[in-house]
DNA sequence: GGCTGTGAACCTATTCACAGCT
DNA sequence: AGCTGTGAATAGGTTCACAGCC
C-alpha cells in the first residue's frame, strides 16, 4: 500500500460495505471475497479492493477478507468508534420521525437533546429526550456536544448553522432544503428529500 | 448547441438551480447572470452554462437568462409539468412525517394514498390521506399510479418493491436502508440515511 | 489455484479560455 | 462591453489486466 489521496466517492461507499459486513457477521459468516460482497451490495468487486486498498492490505490473498476485522477496521476508518452525543434542532414532523430512526445507533449516534423555537412543545419529553428552548444551543459547548442535525424549515436553517457553529458543532446533517454557508472546519451533509424527488421524472 | 450525452450529475443539479430560480422569480427578478445565479447557489458559473446548454441555447449573449422562461424550461425538461400521483408505503414515523413534507408539491407529486401492513393503522386518515392495506397495492395499476415511495423497515422493502412493480409502478423514492433489485425500466432513487451519517465522523 | 493489491488505460465530469452573439 | 456557449485541457474516479502472495 502506498499513499493515495482517497476519493470522496471510495468514503461514500464505506456505510455500504460496512452494512454488507455486519449482515454477513449476523450470520457468522468468518470471510468473504471481494466479489462475494461485490454481488452482494452491487457494486464491482474491484472497486471494493480498491476502496480498501487506500487504507491497508487488509485482506489475504488467496483467500479474502476477515469479516471481522474488517468491520473494525472500516469502522475506524470512520471514526465510528464510541457513541457520540447529537442535538437535534426542530421537533416537527421530521424531528419526530428522526427521533424514532433506529439507524443513529448503528454509527455511533445518540441524540441526547432536542431543541425548538415552539413555546408549547418547550418542556415536553418526546422519545426519551426532552425538548428545551432553542435558545440554549450555546450550551452544547459546555456539554461537548459536537453533532448536530437541523430540521427546521428553511428560513430557519442558515440561522440555526450559525448557533450550532458558534456553540462548537463541528458536523451537521442538515435535512433542510437550504445552502448552509459554514466556516471551513465545519462539515455538512445535506440531505435534501425535495431534490431527489425531483429528478425522479426525469428518469420515467 | 449540439448532441451531447447529459451527465448524471447534471441532472442531479438541476433541481438545485430550480430552487434558486423559483427564489429569484419570487422576489420578482427578471433576469440573472450565471455569475449571479451561481454565487446564489455556490456552484460554479460555468457549470450552470454547461449544464443548460446541454439542453439548448436558453440564454441571451450580454444579457443572462430569463428567469420565468428558464423555470419553465428546467421544469420541462425534469418533467415536472402537473401534478402526478405517488402512493405513500409505511404510516410508521418516518412516512407519517413524509406526509406532511411541503416538499412533494413543489416538485408536482401528491401523495393520494397511504399503505400500511398494521390493521390498527387500516382505515384511519392521517393528513387527509386514508390509510389503506398493504394487499392493495395491485390497484394502483387501475388508479394509473405510476410513482411510489417507500418508507418501511429494510426487512420488508425488496418484497414492497416487487409488489410495487408488479402493479405497474415505474418510478420509487425508497428510504429503506437497502438496495432494491428492479428491472432496468423502473427507477429507484435511494435516501438512507444513516449511510450519510455514517461518513459525517470521518470528515471531523 | 485463488484472491488481493495496484499501475495503466479508460471514462466521466469540471474548469479553462475564448469565440460568438446582442 | 457583457455574458453565453463550447472545444480543449485538466482533474477525478472506475475498470482492466496482471503481478504478487498465500
């Protein structure tokens, strides 16, 4: 193995092969060639040992990859490592339903706090987690809280940013259908469902 | 303009530029730039001009482009003209949540009908929608529903999908964290979640 | 023999630089 | 003069083909 800068799609691809992994772990299963998890996750059996070889020779030859280890591996690769506590901004319809997504635990994730701006829902305790004022971002500094998830409308998000920012988020998921301009440190991953939708006629 | 291959990635922009045009048209401006438009939106200028002229010559030389007429024809080619019905599959959280999404309408999809396999969510309204059992997914093809999005555990997705397909449905929005095998005429557009979240930790 | 790891070739997409139109 | 449209150059990523190791 020799250094590579690694491409941003090999990192994209990483939860895929880790989700193929654990699957396979569930089933006890010790190794598995590349183009046994390539079939599996559709997507070529090359690129697989490529994506892996930026990282290290993690697998045998001539017999394949440990599942295991591999799994430790990717999982350090990402950083996955420990639960990381996450503030979710906005308890509408989207908030709720994120809530209750049981695909936070899996990385690593836990949402310990739930902010919004609606006096009514303020004090209110929705799966677990109590929802506090939304003024109170700055506090996630002080409880070094360092990811963040908006779903608040999209007037609102830029705003919202800048407080996360400000109290010391360093990523955020952002699900509001918005730009976030933040400083070059941070890092935001939008998923933006509106967007999606709308290249799905263009395909049919 | 000439016969070009329209990259995959510029169909993905696409809908980003139609926010930002539908912003501009709000605040009643007539014409843009592409410098304008892509400060607006960061991307490049020149990406814009490549993207659109993929499509034709929408632009005026000196001038810029004529935001009504560029929505127009933007909406066009994504097909977005009228509104089509979806069938909403999964009443749990996240398809609850979807439901009041503001999103779809922008976009020209309405969600005219809710499935769910839970007989104590059959029958009940939620958001003006009724919910109705999964069995009758077959009746689509009757409704001439041609469009589905599917927001149930990765367990019952691919069977979801199959049933979906069988009854004509040509074009899925799917949040299941799984990938779902489909003949080549139906077009499947993947939101997982937790795969974004899982590359966030890297980045920080 | 079988499967990984990887340079080289290829393909796709972005950026540059400027010709062409208004 | 100003801004679009586009061939050419560059960058980024994937696939090929095979050497290297178990």
């Amino acid at each position: 193995m020799k250094y590579h800068k690694i491409p941003d799609e090999t990192v994209r691809r990483l939860p895929i092969y880790l989700r193929g992994l654990q699957y396979l772990l569930d089933k006890s299963q010790k190794s598995v060639s590349s183009v046994e998890l390539a079939e599996f996750l559709h997507v070529s059996a090359t690129q697989i040992r490529k994506d892996f070889s930026y990282f290290g020779d993690f697998g045998i030859r001539g017999v394949g990859y440990n599942v295991e280890t591999l799994i430790k591996q990717t999982r350090e690769i990402l950083k996955l490592g420990g639960t990381r506590g996450a503030a979710l901004v906005g308890a509408g319809n989207l908030g709720t339903a994120l809530l209750a997504y049981p695909g936070f635990g899996t990385y690593g994730l836990e949402i310990v706090v739930v902010f919004d701006n609606n006096s009514t829902k303020i004090g209110k305790q929705i799966d677990g987690a109590k929802i506090e004022d939304i003024g109170k971002i700055s506090e996630l500094k002080k409880r070094g809280i360092k990811l963040a998830i908006i779903a608040v409308p999209a007037e609102a998000a830029q705003d919202v940013a800048d407080k996360l920012v400000a109290a010391g988020v360093n990523g955020i998921l952002n699900f509001a259908p918005q730009f976030l301009s933040v400083p070059k440190k941070v890092k935001v991953i939008t998923i933006d469902i509106a967007m999606e939708l709308g290249r799905l006629p263009y395909y049919i």
